[in-house]
C-alpha cells in the first residue's frame, strides 16, 4: 500500500515537469512566423497544402487554432492537444512528408501515428544496445575499480575518455564505409543514406559483382522476401518480431544484423558514461564496513567483489542506466541517419534537414513531448525499482 | 588560499595522464594565439595542384596565383588561406588526390557543387574559432548557472522552489533535443537576416548558451546549499553584510570548483555538438565550408563522399579519403580527449579521498 502512495506521488512531482516542457515548446512555436506555427499543428495533405493568407487551409488552421483568441486560451488548446497525442499532422511541404518512412509516403499522417510505427524500431535498436553496454561496462567498470590506478584502470579510463572524445557521426560512417567496403559482398547494409537522395526516393543497396551499389530507387530493386513492408502484415510493429511470427527466419536474422553495428557504435558512446559510474560507486561500496569484514572472515576475494561490493554497488548503475535507456528511446539522430535505420531518431534527423523541404517542426516538438512522457515514465519505474531494491530509501 | 593552490597542483602533477591533457590543452592553445597573431586575409590564396587519374603527382607544388588572373594548369585550385574554398567544378572521387600536404584537402559539396580546402590551413584557422565558440558558449552558459544556482541555494524557499523546477524542465530532456528546436526555430525566424553572415555564429553561441546553464545551476545550488551553512557565512551575516555581497564574495567563490571541473569537461564536447549538428543538416555557420573542426568533420563524411566511396568501389577504383576523415576527427578527440583527462586530474586532486 505505501508503495501505491509513493508511485502516486512521483507521477505527482512529476506532473509540473510535462506541462513545462509543454509550455517551453509553445512559447518556442509562438516564436515562429504564424505560417510555420500552421504547418507544425495543422499538418496538410499533398492535395491541399497552401498556407498563402487568406486561403481555404489557412482560414481553417487559424480557427482551429485559436489565432484570434488571446494566448491563455491557445495555451490551453495547445496543451489540450498536446496531452492528448494531437501532435500535428506531417506536411506535405516539409522534408518528412517529402520523405518515404517504413516505405510509406507520410504527409497527411498524424505525427504520433507515425512515431508509433517508428518506435518499435528504435527500442529494438536500444535493447540491443543495452545488451552490448551491460557485457561490457559492468564487468570492466568492477575490474577498473579492483585495479584502481593500475594499468587495467587507466587503460578503461582511455576508453571511457574515447567514447565521449569521439564523434559518432564520425565513428559511424568510418565503421559504415570499413564494413561495406572489408564485407560488404557478405552482408547487405541495405538502406544506405535515405536523406541524401535529392527527390526524397528510399535509397536501396543492391548486389552488384561484389560490392554493393547504392543509388535513389524509388522502384522495387530490393529482394521483397528482405523487405520489412513486403510482409502481409506487422501485428506487433517490431521488425525482427514480425519477420519472426511470419517465419521469415532469414529476414529476422537480416534485420538484427543491420543493427549489430549501429548499437556497437552507441554502446562505445554510453559505455564511456556508465563505465565512470561503475567503477566510482563500485570503489565507494569497497570501503564500505561490511566489505572490510567479509574480507576479515576470510571470504575469498572474487566473492567479496562479485557478491558482497558488486551487488551493492549496483544501486547507483541502474538508476544511470535506467535513464540512459529512456534517453536512447528519444532515439538516435546520428546513428540512425548514418546507418538509414528507420526510428525515432531518424525520423527527427530528416525533420531538421531543411535541404529536401522545410522543417517540420510538427515532428520536432512531438519529439520533444513524446521524450517528455518517456522520461517521466522511467523515472517513476527507476524511482520504484531504487526503493524496492534498496530498502533503505523511505517511502515516505 | 594560495597553499591550497599549490597543494592541488602538487597532485594533479601526479597525475601523468592530467598532465598529458594539459599538455595538449597548452599546446591547441598556442596554436590559436598564433592563427589570432597572424589574420590572413580573405583574399590571400595558398595555391596547389590537383592530380588526375588517382596518381598524386603534384601534391606538393605550390603555385603562385591572383585571382583575377587565370589559373596555370588546368588541375591548379585554388584555397582562399583560412577560408577554405572553392574548386574544380566537376571531379570525381577516383581522381581524388591527397592534395596539399600535410593533412591534404577536404572534399565538400554545397548543392552538387564540390569544393575542396586546405585541411591544415582549416584546421589550423579553426583552433580560435574553436576554441572561441566553446569557451564562450561554456563561460556563459557557467556564469548564468553559476548565478542561479547561488541565488536559488541562497535564497530558498519560493525563489529556490522556482528556479529549481525550471531546471528539472530543461534537464528531462536531452540535451541534443533542446539545441535542435532553438537552432530550428531561430534559423528559420532569421534564416533571410543571418545568411552569409558573421551574426550566425554569434547567435548559434547565445542559443547554445540559452539551454547550457541548467547543469551548472544544479551543480552550485547543491555546492551553495553547503557552503552557506559554514561559519564564515554566518560571521559575515553577523557582522551585517548584505545579501548580494555575501553570495558574490563569499558564496559564489567558494563553490566554483566543481563548476570548473565540469566547464573543462563540458568545453571538449562542444566542437562534437557543432559537428552533430551540422551533420544534421544545420546551416550554422556563413559557407558550408567554414574552419571550424566540428564543421570539418561533419563535412569530411558528406553525402557526396561517402555514395562517391560506394559507387568507385563498384567500378573498382576503390579510394578511401582517410585523410579527410582522419585529420579533423583527430583533432576534435584530442581536443576533447585532452580536456576529460585535465578535468579528471583536477577533480582528483581537489577530492581529498581520491588523493594518494
């Protein structure tokens, strides 16, 4: 029961953060000229999209909108809206409705529609991501902090410097141009750079001798049988998930080696973070009292810090982690554009690039508000699992 | 106060991987007073010859030329020093050249049109650029958190209760995001008043600044929430100081350490936004091909290098531009790389626990 009462007042303390965050984005689209505020809420189709004064969409989206009322009240329909999943509707004028996502035109669909599609690829990409970080950060941060200030420490010190050090874009395409150039007649990249193709056009990889070609197609060149839309449905909307249920074992495969090297180069980048944590919060549980009497009854030291100081330490890890991971389901602009896997990221990345269309700010601050839920979710879950594995946190 | 000083320097020295760093932050920095000392002018041109048919054959040369004057060879391109500039109008990847050494030349496109430049002049003119953008970004940014924080840890109650909510906002959300709309929206609210223009990066500096604070404001508040509790605090209130002396004499210098700590940190990590940024698609700056690292190294993998990789590997004359994937990237993590190590150093040394 108390724990109902803690949960209820978390989503409570919580409460003031969504409606800033609300407010920050409507004080920021109230900065942009009325047309563009128009397109980001009002959305339009690629049959009727002329936002020119005085014409038939902009006399609708300015009623709709509530232009002629004073700002309280737009405040309160934007929030209304906001709340409510009504993010806009993807313009047919902006770089995202001009753009082909999960292999379908998107103007005219709602905006969270269309991150509703998407997510399930970025939380496949992020759990994988994950799993890299969990292999790696957790067992080197506790060696590091074993052998504080010895080579094995200063050397995950590197690495963990390396990671912030390093760019990804950077990281990303040299990794991208090594594997299609050292294995590239072994695995198909498959989507390759969509925003770079001038009409928009998904971009498609194809087997050509022994490297693969890429160009703007907006035919059907790749094989359909490696082609998620080319499955008859998608119940669950996770790529490898539905490939799996239609048992199409070779496109499920396909799809989870797409993602191998992307979440390599974003587990480098995070493992840099969680590393310092790890190796921190694992070096303070080992001056703790207990650990010194476990060491003094003679337990044997790779218990010492695998059970007693390992465990205890992990308190601080998972709360990182955890909003590490809500932080990934934002998703991930660079690395999904670098390597074209459709996401959330990705999505947003085309949003921002004003050389297909305009920007489509509808789908930028969905983005925000979208983030604003995740992350107020996880720290609820995070808070929770914090009390419930430490019982010394109050629940008062 | 001078024999703590000396007392952290006495372990950061210690420190041989700190000392590294600050090594190599010396030496960016004495390569930017030398690119401030030594201005070249825009139409001061370091000419050099291109190659044809992927043999590099006059990557050394340097040819004389005016501009108004027609170029001597038909390879022979030309690099405005500093503003990295213009060339051959049509080339393709399979002919490119190192180009002028050391570092050789970047290839860039702006609209289908490929320009190339000096690595070396671009990295070289890019240090104060660099350097300018993020210190200023984070010294600003620092000074706003840093007043914040000291009046919210101060004052408490509504003030406090205030600022601090306003800092969860801001810091729920990840970074990266916040800088995308502001850049988005201001770019397209000035997009026609700021092209090809100085102005951008000055107002890409203050919309850096406008969502750097909440971190720092964080970061003081807790240290203040400490440091007003001490004795001298107290005896300055008893012997009646005012308010605003006691938090800009008392307070504020007595909980900058860490602020410093994560100004050092966060320095590093602004020429990486930039290039994030700009390999986003942003026009942050008055030509696509400006000396700054971030810029240099989100261009070296443009569009226009990385599908012109994929399409010569296909007709066999596979040529990796390493260098211009190489030479900036190096840069940006030395640079960065530098500022972690220092930052680490000095926090180990200011942290009696970690001090052997």
């Amino acid at each position: 029961m108390r724990m109902w009462i803690y949960i209820i007042r978390r989503v409570l303390l919580l409460l003031p953060v969504i409606i800033g965050v609300m407010t920050i984005t409507f004080v920021l689209i109230n900065a942009l000229p009325i047309v563009d505020q128009m397109e980001a809420l009002y959305g339009c189709t690629p049959k009727a999209c002329d936002y020119t004064v005085g014409s038939p969409l902009y006399n609708r989206a300015y009623a709709a909108l509530g232009f002629g009322e004073p700002v309280y009240t737009r405040w309160a329909v934007y929030m209304f809206h906001a709340l409510t999943f009504n993010w806009g509707t993807v313009s047919a004028e902006s770089s995202v409705g001009k753009s082909l996502l999960v292999g379908v035109a998107t103007a005219g669909v709602p905006v969270a529609t269309v991150f509703s599609w998407l997510l399930p690829y970025t939380l496949e990409l992020a759990l994988l991501s994950l799993a890299i970080i969990l292999a790696v950060a957790i067992p080197l941060g506790n060696l590091a902090a074993v052998n504080r200030n010895r080579p094995v420490d200063q050397a995950s010190r590197v690495l963990s410097f390396s990671g912030f050090a390093l760019p990804s874009f950077l990281l990303g395409s040299l990794i991208l141009i090594g594997a299609v150039i050292g294995i590239g007649s072994l695995i198909n990249f498959g989507l390759i750079h969509t925003p770079w193709c001038p009409s928009g056009e998904l971009v498609y990889s194809e087997f050509s001798g022994s490297w693969p070609t890429t160009a703007c197609f907006a035919g059907d060149i790749y094989p359909s049988w490696l082609l998620h839309s080319g499955l008859q449905s998608t119940p669950t909307g996770f790529p490898t998930i539905d490939a799996l249920i239609h048992g199409n074992y070779w496109l499920a495969l396909d799809t989870l080696i797409r993602i191998i090297l992307p979440a390599l180069v974003i587990a480098f980048g995070t493992i840099a973070v969680l590393l310092r944590y790890v190796r921190n919060s694992m070096l303070e549980v080992m001056n703790l009292d207990f650990v010194r009497t476990a060491r003094a009854k003679g337990v044997e030291e790779s218990v010492v810090v695998n059970r007693h100081a390992g465990r205890n330490s992990l308190n601080v890890t998972l709360t990182v982690l955890g909003l590490t991971f809500a932080g990934f389901l934002a998703g991930f602009p660079v690395i999904e554009s670098v390597f074209s896997l459709n996401g959330i990221g990705y999505i947003l990345a085309i949003a921002v690039d004003n050389q297909i269309g305009s920007f489509d700010f509808g789908v930028i601050f969905g983005s925000v508000i979208l983030f604003t839920y995740i992350i107020v979710t996880a720290n609820i879950i995070v808070d929770v699992l914090y009390a419930y594995l430490d019982p010394r946190v109050r629940l008062g | 106060m001078w024999n703590e000083y000396k007392r952290t320097w006495y372990f950061f020295r210690r420190n041989t991987l700190a000392m590294v760093g600050l090594g190599i932050i010396l030496a960016f920095v004495i390569v930017a007073v030398y690119a401030i000392a030594t201005p070249v002018p825009w139409n001061a041109l370091t000419l050099y010859c291109g190659t044809s048919g992927g043999t590099v054959s006059c990557a050394n040369e340097v040819c004389t030329y005016t501009p108004p004057a027609a170029p001597p060879g038909p390879n022979c391109y030309a690099t405005p020093n500093g503003f990295p500039a213009f060339v051959a109008p049509t080339i393709s990847l399979s002919t490119l050249s190192l180009g002028p050494l050391p570092f050789g030349s970047l290839s860039t496109t702006d609209g289908g049109t490929p320009y190339f430049y000096n690595i070396f002049d671009g990295l070289l003119r890019g240090t104060d650029w660099s350097l300018f953008i993020s210190l200023s970004v984070v010294a600003g940014g620092a000074l706003i958190g840093l007043l914040l924080g000291a009046v919210s840890g101060y004052m408490g109650g509504l003030v406090d209760e205030t600022i601090m909510r306003l800092t969860d906002i801001f810091l729920s959300i990840p970074f990266i995001l916040w800088v995308i709309i502001v850049v988005a929206v201001v770019s397209t609210d000035l997009g026609s008043v700021i092209s090809a223009s100085y102005l951008s990066i000055y107002i890409l500096i203050v919309a850096l600044m406008a969502v750097w604070w909440p971190t720092y404001t964080r970061i003081v508040r807790g240290q203040v929430l400490v440091v007003r509790e001490q004795k001298y605090v107290e005896a300055a209130r008893a012997s009646g100081a005012k308010r605003g002396r006691i938090i800009l004499r008392h307070i504020v210098p007595n909980s900058v350490y860490p602020v410093f700590v994560q100004m050092s940190l966060d320095v590093g990590t602004i020429p990486l936004l930039i290039g994030t940024l700009i390999f986003l698609g942003f026009k942050l700056f008055p030509t696509v091909y400006f000396p700054e690292w971030g810029d240099m190294a989100a261009n070296a993998v443009n569009p226009f290098l990385i599908t012109g990789i994929f399409d010569d590997c296909v007709i066999g004359l596979c040529t990796i531009p390493w260098w211009q994937l190489f030479f900036p990237g190096i840069v940006i993590f030395l640079f960065a790389i530098s500022v972690n190590l220092f930052s680490d150093g000095v926090r180990d040394a200011l942290d009696p626990r970690m001090r052997r």
